[in-house]
C-alpha cells in the first residue's frame, strides 16, 4: 500500500518536473494535463531573458518601438485537427493578454483546432513561412504585407489563427494577391476544408466577444486569419 503511494507521488513529481520543462510544439496527453493542472498551462508572463533572447533580432527588431515590458509571453495548449494536444506559445501585448489567454482556453476546451501555436522567430520571423507552415502567431515588428505602413502586429494587438486555410487575399489591377502564397487553394471560401475559419464560428464569436476586428469582414481585403484589437 505505503508502495503504491510512494510511486503515484514519484509520478506526480515526475509530471510536475516535466511540465515545468515542456515546450512549443510537445505533445501531451490528457492525463498529463491533468496531474499537471490545466490553468499552469494556460498563462501569460513577462517576456524573460530566455525568451528574449530568441525574439532579439528576429521579431522584436534593432528598430522595435515596442518596449519589452509591454509585451507578453503566452503559454497555452491547442489540439490540432487530428486531436493531438500540444503545448503553444505566442506574444502579445499585455493590454490583450488576458483577452487571448480567455479565447484559447475556450477554443481549447471546445476542442477548436489550432494546428501549430510557436513563436514566429522559430521561422526566422519570415511571416510568410511561419503561415505557410499554418503558425498561429501574434508579435511581429514588421510592415503590412506590401506595404510601408507598420502592421498592428509590431505592437503585438493582432492575432493570426491557422494563416495557412486562412490567407490574406488583395485584388490589385485585376491581379489576385494571397499571402501566404501557398494558400491558392483556399481562397474559395465556399469549400470544405480543415482549420477553415467561418463567420460566426466559435473562433470569430469569442473574438468578437473581446472586443477584436475579424479581417475577414473587412471590405477592400480579407485577412480570414487576422484578429486585431
């Protein structure tokens, strides 16, 4: 008996250990998340110097107007289409956080799928890579696509869910603009297709609910991926 309990403790502790060490993109199963706690796994803290260290240079540039401590770092989990759970992160900044942290946790609980939620700097900050690789990302000091103008972004005010099913399409002089340029086949809002995200789905509704703009209602462009606030 005293044995038993000794190894469910030891496992507690080992999980525990764990989970204080999981990062982006691992995988974790239910009962994991359980012995772990669920709301540890769905925060927002100041950026750390860890973490900095890997935004410096990529998404938080040399010419970042942003200070630091305005930005924060958000872990959370997310289930693909294929019901994986995975932990994710993401930076904003901190006047929405609470907003995003609340959004997630909902879309995770209602079993939405995100399909990959990692830093945009694990893609170089190369925005059209990390959509292209369907990355649900948020800061990123950098300018609208083609433009000069800075996007809502740089401030960490924007949130992109699954760019990949859910491009930015422009007609400019009869030519049709997708970014990321892969995305072609689903400009075609019509079809059926996974990550696919609809007006007045859940993932629309609780963005909604807190106040952000979806980029799919906009009337010059759509932005199906863009929530921004």
């Amino acid at each position: 008996m005293m044995k038993g309990v000794l190894l469910s403790i030891l496992l507690l502790f080992a999980i525990q250990a764990k989970g204080e060490g999981w990062r982006a993109g691992d995988v974790v199963t239910r009962s994991q998340i359980e012995s772990y706690g669920i709301d540890r796994l769905f925060v927002a803290e100041p950026i750390s110097d860890e973490i900095f260290e890997r935004m410096a240079g990529k998404s938080y540039k040399a010419e970042c107007t942003i200070p630091r401590n305005e930005l924060r770092y958000i872990r959370a989990l997310h289930i693909t289409n294929e019901g994986i759970i995975k932990v994710g992160e993401m930076v904003v900044n901190r006047a929405i956080s609470d907003d995003i942290i609340y959004i997630l946790r909902r879309l995770f609980d209602a079993e939405y799928a995100i399909e990959r939620m990692e830093l945009v700097d694990n893609y170089n900050a190369d925005d059209e890579a990390s959509m292209a690789a369907n990355n649900s990302s948020a800061f990123n000091f950098r300018t609208t696509p083609g433009g000069t103008r800075l996007s809502a972004h740089s401030r960490g005010m924007a949130v992109d869910i699954n760019p990949l099913y859910n491009p930015y399409v422009k007609v400019n002089g009869g030519k049709v603009i997708v970014a990321p340029k892969s995305a072609d086949g689903y400009i075609d809002r019509n079809k059926t297709f996974p990550y696919k995200i609809c007006k007045g789905d859940l993932c629309c509704r609780l963005f909604a609910e807190r106040g952000f703009e979806w980029g799919g209602d906009y009337r010059t462009i759509k932005d199906y991926q863009h929530f921004e606030k």
